[in-house]
C-alpha cells in the first residue's frame, strides 16, 4: 500500500513561498514588462536613418538620444555624441522634436499589475494547494483544517500491496479475515442471502504477531482504500475533540466506501468506562461517539472497521456486543511451524546461505513473536555486513538469536579465575538436570561468555515440539532445572553467589502460577487465587483472596520451590563426576554445543 503522506510543512510556508516569488516578479520582471521595448543601435546608423529621412520623433536627453522610425512602430536609443550640425541635420530630415517618446505606463496598468494580479495568483496558488491536499487527504488534515479533524493516515490501492501471503502462521486469523475479502469483492453475494457482514472484527494478541499487517493484508486483498488510525490520536486535551474526529473519520469512511478502517491500540479509547466522577471525560466522550457512530451506519455498507488490542479485558463491553466489534479474532505467538514460515517469509528478502536449517532456528526462537523473527533475520543479515560476506549463514542466525536473548557479547568483560569456574558449575547445573530430567527439554547450547544483558552465562534450552499442556511433573522438573544452577554452587563451593537471581525469579513465578492458577496444590484444590490481568502482555497477576490466603500461599510456594532445590542438589550430587567433567570442559572451551555435551554426558 502506498501511504498518502500529509504534508509536512503547514500551508503558511507555501503562502511564504509564494509572497516571496510574487515580490521578486514586482521588483524584476513586471517593470520590464511594463516598459516599452527600445532597441540600442549605435551611432552611425543614428546619422545614416538621419539622412535617408527615416526618423519619425525624436528626444535628446542628457546621456543619450531616443527617436522612432517613420511609422512609429519601432523605439531606437543611441548614445550621444559630440555632433555640432546634428539638430539642424535632423531638422531638415522632417524629424519632429518631441519630450516624450517613452510613455510612461498608464497608472491603471502599473495599478493592475503590481497589486491586482499578484494578489489573484496568490490567491490561486493558495487555493490550488489547498484542493490538492484535501483531495488527497479526504479532507482530513488537522493541521490546516481544525484540530477536530481525525489525522487517519488513507492509503490507496496500489498493487505493491500486502498480501496474505506475506503474513506467515496465523492460518486461523487468515481465515476469519478471508471471508472479509470476499465479501468486499462480492457484497451481492452475501446480502441477497440476507447475511450481514461484521461491522467490526478485534484482533487481539500479543504485541508483534502481525495484527497491523493482517488488517493490511485485509485491505490488499480486497483492493480498497485502507484507513489507519491508533486509538491515541483521538484523545486530546480538549474535551470534545476525540469526539468530533471520530464523526470526522466515519464520514470520510463512508464516502469513500467500500473501504477499511483500522484502529490501532483502541484499548486508548475503548477503556471500560467506570463511572467514577475521576473519570476522564474526553475519553468517554470519544468512545460514546464510537459506539453511536458504529450504530449509526447501517450494515452493508462496505465500511468495516478493523481494531487491534493487546488488552481486550479491559475494552468496554458495550463495544464488544453484537452489532459493534462482533467478531474476535485471536492472532496468538506463532508455533514452531509458525515460526520457521516466518522465518522463511522475511529470508527472502536477504541473501540467504543456500543450505540453512530454519528448523532449527524456529526451536531456538521459542516464545518470539513474528516482530522479534523479523529482528532476528535481520540483525543476522547486519552480522553478515559486518563480517564483509554477501550471504548470511546458519551461525549468523544462530548469534542473532542470542543477540535478542541476551544481548551482545561483551567484548572486555574479564571474569576472575574464581567467578569463571563458578559460572561453568552454574550452567553445567542447569543444563545437567535439564538432561537428566527425561521429560525436559534438551540443551541447545552452554555458554559463559558475558553479554551485554549482564548474564555471565546461559543455557538455551531447545524444545522439540509444540506443548499445549504441562503436567505437574514438568511444571516441577522446570523448577529443578531453574534450582539446580545454585545447586551446583552449593555442592562445588559450599557458598551461594548472586548469580541465581533470575533464576530464584522464574522459579518462584512458577511455584506461585502451580498455586493460585493451576489448581496443583492439595490445599486449595481448584480455586483461582489469582486472576491474570494482562494476558497478552506479560501477564501480571492480581490476587483475589484474604490476607490469611496469600500467607498462606507464600508458605505454600516456598515449600514447593525448596522441595525441588531438594530435589536438584540430589540430582547433581548422584552425578557429581559428570558434573564435574562437563564443568571443567566448559570452562576451557567457554562455550559448548548440545550435541558436545549430550557426548560427554552419555559416555
Ligand atoms: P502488531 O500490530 O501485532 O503489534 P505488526 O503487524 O505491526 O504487529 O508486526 C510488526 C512486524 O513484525 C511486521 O512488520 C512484520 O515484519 C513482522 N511480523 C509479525 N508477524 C508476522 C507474520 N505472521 N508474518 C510475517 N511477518 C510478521
């Protein structure tokens, strides 16, 4: 889609501009257009037409003589000479002596053109931006047209468009949307059966998973102008602004139906509205013209509003009632096939070496969205660059990766002795009970060199199928293998080092999540003692119990968390002699593969 873009300068730099050329005209060209045309001829034609009698008229001024030929047709000037016998001479020729061959301009011409027509080509000019930009716009420009106008950026058709095709995963989402595009091409089809389209359609996810792109593919595929707006820009300082762009926008919707309408983040507008007298008024204001304007148009109109959300528990339910946002469609995190399509998607735009596992690139990205695959392909492609070779390869991927993990490596970070070896035991702990644990994930890659996240070391896990479900067991062996780091210290050095504190942290968030969420505890069987708030975002919870509860619950999870600590130094001190090994082998080669390390452990 091409982007009609709203002019950058407001319209008081034309009308600059063009006041500027205008006073240049007036000072340099419409004098010389004004004055009559006077050819310079030089003096010895002067004498030569003076004694073949052509000279019609004739002026002598200070510095110079003007006269005319017989028919007056033509002005000549000469310069002037010491000629003693030259009036006499000119006399006798039938010229007549006159004070004034150069007419002036008549006051009314001067009048005409240095004010009157200057203003009109202003005024033109003006005028002619002006028409330019609102057709463009479709009169929508708040700049120059009022602050109430809605900034809604209109792309038009253009066969660059995006495609479904370009959306990797999310068949489901294509889906739903499919039907979007048929019945923009094909109303007829739908209204003599009586079916009504959807007015409104919400994709909700989270953020970076394509909602922007589908909604443009919406518009691609149907080949309809596409509007695009974030919730943002309709609230404003003023109450009653929001309001007046969103008439503003529907009317320009329907005039240029069928068309698309995107609302980007509408959960700005969309909040439920509380009633608390704290309420923000220019908020509810805008959002009670959404809902009246989304009543207001009568179905099959072709206009079909599009919104993206990351938080739909929080949008008003009057907003998502029939007749209004009716439809919901998810576009969750890609899966592993996802993933790779994804992947390949944005690999045809680089130059790609000819024989990359995207396969395995997919299972290391477990949990990136498409945005993060996006910026994976592409710092891979910046790797490429700036080791000077034209293709990118499998490793330049792979580093991407780790890049978007846990940032860049650190170039002069130097660790003690000491702190490396404890590093080594740390990640060997790790990735040993992640091993040993049948049910867990095997390791990708063990490294301890320090990166700029500030990781001293990490363990990537890899997955090796799309999970949809967790048992107990698993949700417990994850905690051993987040354990085991600090385990491993304990049973090397006898001391504990802070090195752990993420691993404490995701730990703990499990332990809790087996509580309150999942109903994994005898004690408080299937009640929900949590709620998540922002599913799509992080998902922060918010507890919903007594004061008596939630201590309960702590108690609760430090019991789980130190059971499988428990469990994990175990673990680690039945293998000590492997652990050992692979410690002291990462510890000289720094960074080592899954496939190394399942060799050492299985030898
Ligand atoms: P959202 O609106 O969901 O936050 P966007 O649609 O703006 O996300 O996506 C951001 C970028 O991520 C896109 O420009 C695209 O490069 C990439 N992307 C996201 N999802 C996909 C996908 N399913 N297929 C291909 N690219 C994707």
């Amino acid at each position: 889609m091409n982007e009609v873009k709203s002019p950058k300068k407001p319209l008081i730099f034309y009308y600059v501009i063009a006041l500027i050329i205008l006073m240049l005209l007036n000072i340099f060209v419409i004098p010389q257009l004004l004055k009559p045309r006077v050819t310079e001829i030089d003096y010895g034609t002067f004498i030569s037409m003076t004694e073949n009698g052509e000279i019609g008229y004739v002026q002598i001024q200070d510095n110079q003589i003007i006269f005319t030929d017989k028919d007056e047709e033509n002005i000549y000037k000469t310069g002037l000479m010491d000629d003693p016998g030259r009036t006499e001479r000119l006399y006798n020729s039938g010229a007549v002596f006159s004070q004034q061959i150069v007419q002036e301009a008549s006051p009314l011409a001067t009048f005409f053109f240095s004010w009157i027509l200057p203003t009109l080509i202003f005024i033109g000019i003006g005028q002619l931006i002006s028409h330019r930009i609102t057709n463009k716009m479709g009169g929508a420009d708040s700049m120059m047209f009022g602050p109430g106008k809605s900034k809604a950026k209109v792309y038009v058709k253009s066969s660059s468009g995006i495609k479904f095709s370009d959306v990797a995963g999310e068949d489901e989402a294509k889906e739903n949307l499919s039907e979007i595009v048929d019945y923009l091409h094909n109303p007829k089809k739908y209204s003599s059966i009586g079916a009504s389209m959807p007015k409104g359609i919400l994709l909700v996810g989270p953020p970076g998973t394509g909602k922007t792109m589908l909604a443009k593919a919406v518009a691609g595929e149907s080949n309809v102008p596409f509007f695009s707006i974030s919730g943002s820009e309709f609230v404003e300082m003023f109450v009653g602004m929001g309001a007046s762009k969103v008439r503003d926008l529907f009317k320009q919707a329907k005039e240029k139906a069928p068309c698309i309408v995107f609302i980007d983040e509408i959960d700005a507008i969309g909040k439920k509205r509380d009633g608390q007298f704290s309420g923000n008024d220019e908020r509810e204001q805008t959002l009670n013209q959404l809902l009246t304007e989304m009543d207001g148009f009568e179905e099959n109109t072709g206009v079909i509003i599009l919104a993206a959300t990351n938080r739909p528990e929080s949008l008003d339910p009057a907003l998502l009632r029939p007749g209004r946002f009716d439809r919901r469609v998810p576009v969750e995190l890609p899966d592993l096939k996802g993933r790779e399509e994804i992947l390949k998607v944005h690999a045809r735009k680089v130059n790609m070496d000819a024989n990359i596992n995207y396969s395995t690139i997919a299972r290391m990205a477990s949990g990136a969205s498409g945005a993060e695959l996006a910026n994976i392909v592409n710092e891979a492609a910046l790797r490429a660059v700036r080791d000077g070779r034209n293709t990118v390869t499998q490793s330049d991927l792979e580093e991407s990766i780790e890049v978007v993990i846990a940032g860049y490596q650190k170039k002069n970070a130097i660790l003690s002795d000491k702190e490396k070896r404890i590093v080594s035991y740390h990640e060997i702990g790790h990735a040993l009970a992640a091993a040993l644990q049948t049910n867990s994930a095997p390791v990708q890659k063990i490294t301890i060199i320090p990166r700029t996240s500030g990781a001293l070391g990490y363990t990537m896990q890899i997955e090796d199928g799309n999970h949809y479900l967790m048992s107990k067991e698993e949700l417990e062996n994850k905690i051993v293998t987040y354990t085991a780091g600090r385990a491993a210290e304990e049973l090397v050095f006898g001391s504990v080092t802070t090195g752990a504190s993420n691993d404490i942290e995701q730990a703990t968030k499990l332990a809790r999540a087996m509580i309150t969420r999942y109903g994994m505890s005898d004690e408080f069987d299937m009640v929900a003692m949590e709620n998540v708030t922002n599913q799509y975002l992080g998902g922060d919870t918010s507890l919903s119990c007594s004061p008596e509860t939630q201590t309960r619950i702590d108690d609760k999870v430090v019991e789980t968390v130190k059971k499988q600590h428990q469990r994990a130094l175990v673990l680690l001190k039945e293998n000590r002699d492997k652990l050992d090994e692979l410690a002291g082998y990462l510890y000289e080669k720094e960074t080592i593969t899954g496939d190394e390390f399942m060799e050492i452990l299985n030898r």
